[in-house]
C-alpha cells in the first residue's frame, strides 16, 4: 500500500438512514483524520451503532456518500467493508467459543482448500502483527477459555489480520474490568502511533476524554457537534449529549411519602457469562412516592427489574417487601412476588410482557392466570375473563376494543396499555414499571403518565425504570442514576438537572466515586 | 404492522389440500414409472379406504392409532417439545395394556378391566415419557435425542420381556397367552349387531371412542384450563412465562406425561381391542406417523382426526391396492404414504408463503 497522502481516513456525507417511521440518521457529516482515535458519542437511540453499521456494510445508507482516504466507495456488505481496510470490533463479540485464538483469527481468510498452509501462513503474520502493537496472547489457546479482555484482542486481531487501517470499536469497554479497560486504552494508542485510524462509539464521558484526540456527538439521529478533545470538558459533552430537551410536563402534586414498603440491600446478580451486572445495589421505595432510575440502557437496570420481580434470582443481597426476607438461599419467583402484591411491567412487552400469539382476553392475564377470579374448578372462566377484559379495554381506551384480536395486532401503545391495565388493576403495592411508553404513540404517552401519577397519590409505592431523561424528570419524585451495574447517585427531582444526570449517567460525576470502587 | 389477514379457509383448508394433491401428484408419476395407470390405481385405493363397510373400519381402525399418537406429539408441539418418542411410548403402554389384561383376565369384568387397562396404558406411556422429560426439564438434555433413543431402548426392552418373561408356554414365537375375552375390547361391529345395524367385520373397536374422547380432553385442556394456558405460553413464549412466574421445567414434564400418556393408549387399540395378546412391533410405525398426523393437522384436534382418516384410509387403501394391482408391491404404498409426509410435513411451506402473499395483495388492493 502506498504512503497516505489525504488527510482524511474516512470521510461521510450526508448519510441519511430511515427505518420505517423512525429517522435513525439525518444528514450525517464526519470527518476522521488519518491515524486519531476519534470518539464517538451519545445516548441510546441517538444513531451511532446505526450509522457504524452503515460504514461497516450491515446497512445501506438511503442517501449520502462514504470515502476512504479521499476516494469514495461503495460499502454493500461487511466484505466490500473488510476490503477498503474497515474492521469492526462488536460489542458482542463474533467469536466460534471452541476454536482458537488461530483458528477464529484466520475464519473466513483461511487462503486455500489446505488448511496447514494457510494456518502457517497465518502464524506467522500474527507473530509479526503481536510484536508491531504489542499485543501479546497464546495463539494455541482456546478462545471460550480467555477472558473477556483478551477475547476482544481476539477481535482486534481478527480485524487486523484482514489488514484494517480504520478499527471501530462499539462500546468496547462495556464487558471490562477497569483493569482491562486500561489495557485496551494502551493497545489502541499503539495501534494509533502504527497509523491506525480508531473510531470509538460509547457513552462513557470519562473514556472519551482519556483515549482520543477528537469527539463527534449525535443526538437523535443528527451529528450535532464536532469537538478537539483538549478543548472540551465533560461538562460541555454531556449537555452536547443530552441536549436541552422541551421539558415533558406532567400535571402531579408534591409527593406524600409515607412508610419504606421495600428495601433492598446489597443486591448482586451475574449473567451467564459470569458478568456482575448488578454490583451490591440498595435502595429504599416508599409508598407514595415515584422512584425514578435514570442510566443508559445496560447498566443493570433490566437485572434489578428481574431481580426484584423475582424473575431472576440474585447472587447476593436481601430484599425487604411485605414482612418477608427474600435472600438468594431463600429466593422468591415472580409467581410468589405477585402474591405478595408486587406488580411488573416490563421494559420489553414483546419478549416479556405479551404472548403475541395470543388474544388480548388471554394475554391481559397473563401472571394472574391462577387467580380465583379466572378459574373454576378445572375449566378457566372464559366469559369472566372476556368481561373483565371488555371492561378494562373501555377504561383505558384500548383500541380496537376488540378482546379477541391476536396482542400482536394492536399498535404499541394499546399494547402497552394491556399490560399496564393489567398489571395496575389488580391494585399492588408496589408497581415495577420499565420503559413505560418506549413505542408508544404521544397520545398515550399522556394517558400513561396520568395513570402512574394516579397510582402514587393512591399511595402505591412506585420504581420507574426508563432510558427517556425526559420522562423519569418529569414523572419521578426522587431519581436514583445506575451506571455499569451499581448505584452512582442520587438526587431529588426537585435539584435535579439534565447536565448534572447526564454528568451521572456518564459516570463523570464526582471523581473517584461510584463504580470504580 | 400488517394488519391483514391471511383468511382461516387458505390456511387450514386450501393450503393443506394443494399440499396432498401435489403428493398424488407425484405418486401417479410413479405409477405411471413402472407401467401402472394412476387413475385405475387411485380408484383402488380410494374404494379400499372408503367403498364398502369393511374398508371403512380398517381406515377407522389405523386411525384409532394415529390419533392417539398425533395428540401425542401436538400436545408437546404445543409446549414447544418435540416428542419423537411417541413409538416408544405406544410401546411400553402397550406393555401396561397387556399386563393388566394378563393379571386380571380371569378375575375381573370388562367393565373393570377396561378402565384400569387405559389408565395403565397411559401411566406406563407417561412413565416412558418422564425419564426423558426430566433429563430436558432439569439437565437440559435435549428431548429430540433422548426420545429417539427411548424408543430403541423401549424396543429391546420389549424384546427382552417378551422372550425371557411372557412368552407363552409351548409356543416358539414370542408372544404372551391370548387373553380371556373378558379382556377383551368389544369390535364396533359387535356393539352396533344388536341393533340391527350390519357394519361389516373389522378391527375397529372401542377404542376409537376413546381417541374421539381425547380429542375433546386435548381441546379442554389447551384452551379452556389454566394448565393448557401456562403450555401454550411456555410454547410460544419463554420468557414471559417466566415473567408470568411460570415454571418451565415443571411444565416440561407436566406436558410430556400427558403426551407419553396418550401414545400409551395405542395400547388400549392394539393389545386390548385387536390383538387379544403381548407381542412385538404392534406400535409398526405410529408414533413416528403420528408426527406427520400432528404437522398436518395444525396442531388441533379437528386436523389431526382428518389428518388421521387421511392417513388411515392410505395405509388401508394402499393394501387394497397391493392385492388388486400386484406389480404395485406395499413397498410403493410405503412411497405414496412417503410423498404425503414429504409434502405436507416436512415441504408444508412450499406454497404457503406464495400463496399467503397472493391473498394479502388481493385483500390489500
């Protein structure tokens, strides 16, 4: 390859990407210089793992130009990517588990119908490719024996190995330790110095402004700023990130709280990855009170629904709810959790809180199936159901009031109010809500809050988990912010402001304190 | 999101039935291969299934079987199981069949007999079905694979039975003594004799009551129990089972009791109502058709008593047809009953997404 001339490594132009009502890019502009690492952030939903899949071929843009080192190319897939020098790093990763580290590196390039010539071939360019950027690791090793961290060097490999000179990298740290975070900060500043160019994609302040030399910033599917890393502050991103938003106003009262009616103490839990997603988390709900959780989606919000809903049982910690202990040698499930007057909505209706093969008589009793009200002595009581159901959609304006349509044939927001009606009427003391209007239509969006509104003054304890800023201001009498599975801060909704959560959703509150510890 | 619909008549009705014809199609294309015309053949094996009195209790007779064995593998389809051990099942709950008959033949009536014989029949099927269902439920060993091999085992442990333990004295076949006739499963034609009716004589009996009863019982338990509830959310949704506080495990094995306990009752059929004794191989093949029964008749018992008949009249219409025509050897009723399988289980989307697309642009425009 001859020396490169143009200052640019990739350059785009006007990209525009729509999937169906939802604009996922508009208008994208970026420009990356030759051998930087160039961050890339923002919230979820504002557009970066879209538009990196568009350069790295999973997409087609609908309209705009990419160029690489000043010529513009046409990406159509992954292949056409790999080939004018693209790799791309997942954030879950694509590696065969039982291969490896040789094997998996060479998938896909193996050079031949003989194996071993191409194996050898292969070692020896990597023995080359480890000593250039120091990235030393066993070839002979078996990948699903590594950890995490020399996985992802797997992937950097791989990428490198297919002769990458631009390496993007979605939310790379996610899965790391800080340790191994660090590593991967000094690889990449290695990989820069050999002429690498680096595109990092996260939404951690902190990351942004330790590893890269320029940062763009999107929100809501635009390229909203362009900024020299050493001449910004985290202050200034995390406005750029959030942005001033109209504020979402809801008709409420002050809060009354009154008694803690659930506690939770040190709650643990691991994926099966071995993962600690939720690192000893505690909280206190009071009855009245709407207790809002603001943090980018995946830092433990979903596990602490699961956990305290009694889906997934907790590795460590202790739950208070209703005169009961409920600890991991004494776990409760979500059958159990309910009895005791706990209700769910969960964040996704669809793999969750729906069965979309089912009429809506049939899903709106979905978890109460048991219920006296719904069952004779062997036979359900249809026509009971049918009632209640028929009742309920008038209440709450489902629409079509139609009880048995499939649930998968109602729009977004009457699913949602399926299963919110459901979950509220059977009159908890305590309602889980996740994602309350994620897909949801703006009409009902209002109806929603009011309805949640409703249930605190009726003095109902309530914990809202949400990705929308907006809506856990707007709705919430207290805010906690998760980040990387624990507690980072809390604020009352009275102080509280977009920069200083989004500061905390960033992890860039208070140095030294919260998940680094 | 389409809101349209695909109307219930395209896809229960026409779809299936081009799916057959193509099959008959097919056949007549062997027919034709080895020098047989296919419509005098396919008047054969229509009159044997369907023409006379006899014929029609043969085909009711297969299908006894087959229903038995397509709720089988439906009802755990319904779960999201596949049961591949509905032969193995029919097996070994024609062993309970048999034992009882053999322990109680000469002491108890009918009327006792019969219904500790069903409901052994089934237990011994359930039971058959546990081991693999625990193994799935509770250490994740896949069910395809463990109620394949189930069968095989099932299969030689039938052989064992039946050659060291009750064979019958002086015989050198391996088969048990002919039970008394209190033990016996009245024939349909015996039962409609007295009234004047004359059904002609075939192996049809009792027993296919009993598949019509569990017809009914299969339809009040996945849609109007809350067992039948928590299955079918299992079976389309795992996670909102969960959600549901659903355990899934113990649905698992709840679900293939039920459906090692209906293959079981081929059992009642075969051993109680035809055979009159314990031999082997009586289950020929119906736990595995019954797979086809059960793809066929989508999964609801009105489809799987058709998809049966159809199945019934194949197996009795193409024996006909082997005696009529003798260059068509069983063999090639074997590859008629193949093709149907192969059209419409293993090919049933073939047309389906064309045929969908063409009512949805018509219900669009």
């Amino acid at each position: 390859m001859t020396q490169q001339t143009h200052p640019y490594s990739i350059e785009l132009e006007g990209i525009s990407k729509r999937f169906g009502a939802v604009q996922a890019n508009k208008n994208i502009d970026l420009q990356v210089p030759t051998g930087t690492i160039h961050g890339i952030i923002g919230e979820n939903g504002a557009g970066k793992s879209t538009l990196m899949s568009i350069i790295y071929g999973f997409y087609e843009a609908d309209s705009g130009s990419i160029s690489i080192d000043g010529q513009q190319v046409a990406i159509r897939n992954s292949q056409d990517a790999i080939n004018v020098g693209i790799g791309m790093v997942h954030q879950h990763f694509m590696l065969v588990e039982n291969f490896s580290v040789l094997e998996n590196v060479i998938l896909g390039a193996e050079g031949g119908a003989v194996l071993k010539q191409g194996m050898d071939a292969a070692r020896e360019e990597l023995k080359r490719l480890e000593q250039e950027y120091s990235l030393d690791i066993d070839v002979d090793a078996i990948v699903e024996d590594l950890p995490v961290g020399l996985q992802q060097r797997v992937e950097i490999l791989k990428a490198l190995y297919r002769g990458a000179k631009i390496l993007i990298l979605d939310e790379p740290t996610g899965v790391l330790t800080p340790q191994e975070a660090d590593h991967l900060f000094r690889i990449l500043k290695s990989l820069k110095e050999q002429g690498v160019t680096v595109i990092l994609i996260t939404h951690k302040l902190r990351e942004i402004l330790a590893s890269t030399d320029n940062v763009s910033v999107m929100r809501q599917g635009e390229m909203v700023a362009h900024r020299e890393t050493s001449k910004t502050d985290k202050e200034e991103l995390a406005e750029l990130m959030v942005g001033k938003k109209v504020r979402l106003k809801v008709n409420k009262d002050e809060a009354k709280p009154e008694q803690t009616v659930l506690s939770a103490k040190d709650l643990s839990f691991f994926d099966g990855q071995g993962v600690e997603r939720l690192k000893k988390v505690s909280l206190e709900l009071k009855a009245g009170e709407i207790l809002g959780i603001a943090g980018v989606s995946g830092n433990g919000q979903s596990e602490l629904l699961n956990v305290l809903s009694g889906i997934t049982p907790m590795a460590s910690g202790e739950i208070q709810f209703a005169g009961q202990t409920i600890t991991a040698s004494e776990p409760k499930n979500a059958a159990q959790m309910r009895d005791l007057k706990m209700a769910h909505v969960p964040e996704d209706r669809h793999k969750m809180g729906l069965v979309t093969g089912f009429e809506a008589y049939e899903a709106a009793v979905l978890g109460y199936h048991d219920s006296e009200a719904y069952n004779g002595s062997v036979l359900m009581k249809r026509s009971a159901m049918l009632e209640e159901c028929n009742e309920r959609m008038a209440a709450w304006d489902v629409r079509p009031p139609n009880p048995h349509l499939k649930t998968a044939n109602f729009s977004g927001g009457n699913q949602q109010k399926i299963v919110i009606a459901r979950e509220v009427e059977q009159n908890p003391n305590v309602l889980l809500i996740g994602q309350p209007t994620r897909g949801v239509d703006i009409g009902a969006i209002e109806n929603i809050h009011e309805q949640i509104v409703k249930l605190r003054d009726a003095g109902k304890a309530i914990l809202l988990v949400s990705v929308e800023l907006d809506e856990i201001m707007a709705l919430s009498d207290r805010i906690i912010v998760m980040f990387d599975g624990a507690v980072v801060g809390e604020v009352s909704a009275n102080e509280a402001d977009e920069r200083t959560l989004g500061l905390m959703m960033a992890n860039a509150w208070n140095e030294g304190q919260g998940a680094q510890a | 999101m389409s809101q349209a619909k695909v109307p219930a008549w395209v896809s229960v009705g026409l779809i299936p039935l081009l799916n057959i014809l193509l099959a008959f199609l097919v056949s007549g294309l062997v027919f034709l291969a080895i020098g047989e015309d296919p419509i005098e053949a396919a008047g054969y094996l229509v009159y044997g299934a369907f023409g006379y009195d006899e014929g029609i209790g043969y085909t009711l007779y297969y299908a006894t079987n087959l229903i038995f064995t397509g709720l089988a593998v439906s009802v755990a389809f319904k779960a999201g199981l596949f049961n591949i051990g509905g032969e193995g099942q029919a097996y070994i709950g024609g062993l309970g069949v048999g034992l009882l008959c053999l322990w109680f033949d000469s002491s108890l009536p009918l009327l006792v007999i019969a219904p500790l014989a069903i409901i052994g029949g089934a237990l011994f099927g359930a039971a058959w079905a546990y081991i693999p269902a625990y193994l799935q439920a509770r250490r994740g060993s896949h069910i395809v694979i463990t109620t394949i091999m189930f069968n095989f085992i099932a299969s030689s442990l039938m052989v064992y039975l039946m050659v060291n333990w009750l064979k019958a004295e002086g015989v050198m076949s391996p088969i048990s003594r002919t039970f008394e006739e209190s033990a016996w499963l009245p024939y349909m034609h015996d039962i409609f004799a007295p009234f004047g009716f004359d059904i002609g004589d075939s192996p049809l009996n009792l027993a296919f009551v009993l598949a019509l009863l569990c017809c009914v019982f299969y339809w009040a338990l996945v849609w109007h129990t809350r067992w039948g509830y928590q299955l079918r959310t299992v079976g389309t949704n795992p996670t909102a089972a969960q959600y549901a506080g659903i355990d899934n495990a113990k649905v698992t094995i709840w679900v293939m009791l039920i459906s090692g306990g209906l293959a079981g009752l081929v059992g009642v059929n075969e051993i109680m109502g035809v055979n009159h004794n314990l031999l082997l191989n009586f289950t020929a093949g119906y736990g595995f058709a019954g797979i086809a029964v059960a793809l066929m008749g989508r999964n609801h018992p009105i489809g799987i008593v058709l998809a049966a008949m159809l199945f019934g009249a194949l197996y009795q219409g193409g024996a006909e047809l082997s005696f009529e025509i003798p260059t068509i050897t069983p063999e090639i009723v074997v590859v008629i009953q193949g093709l149907v399988i192969l059209f419409s289980g293993a090919l049933e989307n073939m047309f389906k997404g064309k045929i969908e697309g063409l009512f949805l642009r018509k219900a669009a425009a």
